[in-house]
C-alpha cells in the first residue's frame, strides 16, 4: 500500500467512526432489518435450542461479525483483522438486538460502546457489552467502570440499571489475580478447561463481588456468559471448517442472564 493510500484508508476510517456516532440508530434499523430477524453467516455450524436462548443468537451474531472480518482479512490479503472495523460492526449489532428484546424501547451508543436504552425518549438503563476483557483485566476494568457510571449520573440514570456483559473469559484473566482470589495456584490454560468450570464460576463470582464497592448489586448488574468459547476464536474455526459444528445447546454456559435482565428493564 502506497503512503497516499495509506492516508487515504486512515481518513476514510476516521469519517466512517464520525458517520457512525450521528447516525448509529438508523444503521442499527437498517442492519436489523436485513440480518438480524435470520442469523445467516454461520447458523449452520450451530446447534442450539429452538426458539434459541438470547445468549444464542448473540453469540452467533457476534462470530458473524468476526467470521465477515476473517472474510475480509483472507480476501485482501491482510496481516490482522481490523479492531475498528469490528467494532463498528458489532455496536450496530448488539442495537438490534437490544431492540428486538425490548419492546416499546430505543437504543442507541453513548459513547465508547456504552448503550442508552430509552423508553419515550426517557434513559431508563445502560448496557455494555464485552466480547472479552483484554483490555480490562483484574482491577483496571474499575476505569472503565467508573466512567460508564458517569454516563448514568449525567442522564439520571439508576447505578443499579447498568449491566455489563462479558462474552468470553478467554483472553480475559489475569493470572495473578486469579490464583488471589481463588487462593490456589492455577494457570489461565488450566481454569478455562471445561474439567476446572466449577473453578471458573467460582472465580467470576468472586470477581464480579469486588465491585461491591462501585456498583449497587454487581451480582445482578454483572455477567460471564462463557469459559474458553470466544467468537473471534470459533470465526477462525467455521471459516477453517465450515463443517464445525457447535453445540450451543448443550453448552455450559457461565450464566444465562439476558431473558432476566430484558424482564426487569420491560418494567421500568
């Protein structure tokens, strides 16, 4: 790539992200409308339950967006996929799904992947939804925290209705923090085995309590949904194998808490 094109792929980036934040809700709709009431991409390669679980249809839709990156990173022959690209893939993707949970509400981003969910232009709860904690490990996530409590404050909103969603434990844990918690010592390749899950969930609740000190409840605001399972990880796979296939139905899932959350958020 020439340095000319270079810039100009830089620019085109920049006004994209810009594009993005005016008008994300119409891109949600639009996005909506033509894939998310059929999960196509990938839908083979998954068995799950029918009617699916929301957790599901999330994942799936959520690999579609990494398997479309591994697409395009094969196609043009790219040394990585594009972080940016993903991610301006996926926040359009989770409004959709948002909305097509909650009746009656709106969604739309913040800011920094952070989603406002409205009812009659009223803010009633924030989501954020993680694919993974890499960039948020142990004690650092407190930062990020903090600042999605901000945004609650400044559109008065409840702290007790913020929910953090954290797809996958892989590429997440903090060793170190870890082997603290949990009072053991156990390596990151040892508590991902599905053999050491009991472990996991021990350590992920005893995570998700030491933000008692910032969050009202983080034992109904906070949530793992998987061990090892990461989508960008099953992208790679399906676009390997096409032929994979991936019980979701009989995973073991962290917790399956969106069907409990989109509840509580109808009654507000």
């Amino acid at each position: 790539m020439s340095r000319i094109e270079y810039h100009l792929d830089r620019i085109a980036t920049a006004l994209e992200s810009i594009s993005k934040n005016l008008s994300v809700s119409s891109q949600a709709e639009k996005k909506f409308e033509n894939e998310m009431h059929s999960i196509t991409n990938s839908e083979a390669n998954f068995i799950t339950h029918s009617p699916m679980l929301p957790e599901e249809e999330f994942f799936i839709n959520t690999t579609n967006i990494y398997l479309d990156e591994t697409k395009r990173k094969f196609d043009e022959g790219l040394q990585r996929k594009s972080a940016v690209k993903v991610s301006q893939n996926l926040i359009p993707m989770q409004i959709g799904f948002l909305e097509r949970y909650l009746s009656g509400f709106t969604v739309h981003e913040h800011s920094n992947a952070v989603l406002v969910i409205k009812r009659e232009e009223t803010p009633k709860a924030l989501f954020r939804f993680y694919t993974d904690l890499g960039f948020h490990r142990a004690d650092h996530w407190k930062k990020d925290i903090s600042s999605i409590l901000r945004i609650a404050t400044e559109l008065n909103i409840p702290h007790k209705q913020i929910y953090l969603i954290v797809t996958s434990n892989l590429n997440g844990l903090d060793n170190n923090h870890v082997c603290s918690l949990l009072d053991i010592k156990i390596s990151n390749k040892e508590i991902l085995d599905p053999s050491n899950q009991e472990k996991l969930e021990e350590y992920d609740k005893l995570y998700i309590q030491s933000f008692g000190d910032i969050l009202p409840n983080p034992s109904n605001q906070i949530y793992f949904l998987t061990g090892a399972l990461h989508p960008n990880v099953v992208a790679e796979d399906i676009f390997t194998n096409r032929n994979m296939p991936v019980n979701l139905k009989e995973y073991p899932w962290i917790t399956t808490p969106l069907f409990s959350i989109f509840n509580k958020i109808q009654q507000l």
